[in-house]
C-alpha cells in the first residue's frame, strides 16, 4: 500500500476519532511542512528510480543500464534545475524527466526540501512517523495523541520506552495483539516496507529521555 493510501487511511481514521474541526486542522498543520510533504512526493513519483534512500536500489534501476541513479548531496539550485527541467538540462541522463509540467512548484519545492535528508534514516523516521503514528502515539511521541483517550490501555510513551530496537521493529511490524500488547496497535508491515520500519526504528532511538 502506498503512503499516499496510507495517508488517506490515516485522514478517515482521525476524522472519526475527534472532531471534524480538530481533525482537519491537525492533519493540515502536520502535512504543511515541506519535508513531509516532499516525502510524500518522493515516494509517489521518484522513488521507482532513485530507491527509497535515493541510493539508486530501486526496481527500475536495472532498466537504465550503467546510468547512476544514486541522488548525491548536491546544492538546491541544482536539485530544482534537474527536477523542473530534465537530466538532460545538467548533462545527466536523458532518462530523468523534467517533471516541471507535472508538479506544481510547491511540490517542487517540497521535493528539494526532503533530498536534503533522504539519505539521513532518521530523518527519513521522522518523516514515517509523523505521516502515521501522531494520531495515537503523538507529534511528541510521548502517547498523547489526538486519538490516545479512546485506547484502553493508552498507547505507548515512546520516548521514555525500555524496549530494544528488534522488539520495536517487531511490533510495528506484526502489530500489538501478535506482541501481547494492544490489539489497537496496527500491523504496520503489511503498509511499511523494511526500510521505512528500519527508519522509524532509528528515529525512535533519537527521542528517548533518560530520566
């Protein structure tokens, strides 16, 4: 399932859990952040090509032959000279497409924002995270999502968690009720491929408070 389908769940989801009011505003104020946003994009439009690392491991590397399609750290006027305008327009492969007639700018803009931290996991965490878990785990992961008052028992504070990084992938992997913990818990493996689980993992490992 792809992130845009999860996104549209996640909407449905948080219209039911609050009010219609609050949801919208909630969903707006998350997803009006470039990065996000931009990751979005990415993952819609580039990452057949370029992977989901932007390292060029992707199904449709194989169809370029020797072409690179690994995306290297570059400056924007770069990034936005080669998405508007085409590999071609850089002296780069006739294959990248000049996506200026497709995008509008803003995505354009988004687009370039995130380059900036594909290559980071956990940022690229951070972007999974909040286009999937804020509703019930937070923007702060602290388990005071819009949606956590509804859940018996709450869901989990992840900044203050004790458990290791292969019990994190596993439970978002498999979900809550395979782990013994709440079945509210979605199986998220069945919607995140590895390598996001892999970075929201790393992600997590960032915002722990030791007290």
């Amino acid at each position: 399932m792809s992130l845009m389908v999860t996104l549209c769940l996640f909407g449905v989801t948080l219209l039911s859990a609050v009010s219609q009011a609050d949801s919208r505003k909630a969903v707006k104020e998350e997803l009006s952040k470039p990065v996000i946003r931009g990751g979005i994009v990415f993952k819609n439009y580039c990452k057949l090509c370029h992977g989901e690392r932007a390292d060029g491991i992707a199904r449709a590397a194989k169809l370029y032959g020797v072409a690179n399609l690994t995306i290297k750290a570059a400056d924007n006027d770069y990034y936005f000279k080669i998405i508007r305008d085409g590999g071609v327009a850089v002296g780069k492969s006739e294959f990248m497409p000049p996506w200026e007639g497709e995008l509008s700018e803003e995505q354009i803009r988004d687009v370039v924002a995130y380059l900036q931290i594909a290559t980071d996991s956990k940022r690229r965490g951070e972007v999974v995270f909040k286009t999937n878990c804020i509703l019930c785990h937070g923007l702060m992961a602290d388990g005071k999502g819009r949606a956590a008052r509804m859940y018996d028992p709450p869901p989990a504070n992840l900044t203050k968690s004790d458990k290791n990084d292969d019990y994190k992938r596993m439970i978002i992997s498999r979900g809550g009720a395979a782990m013994g913990r709440s079945e509210f818990m979605p199986v998220w493996g069945d919607q995140l491929s590895a390598q996001e689980i892999e970075d929201v993992v790393a992600y997590l490992r960032t915002i722990l408070v030791h007290n």
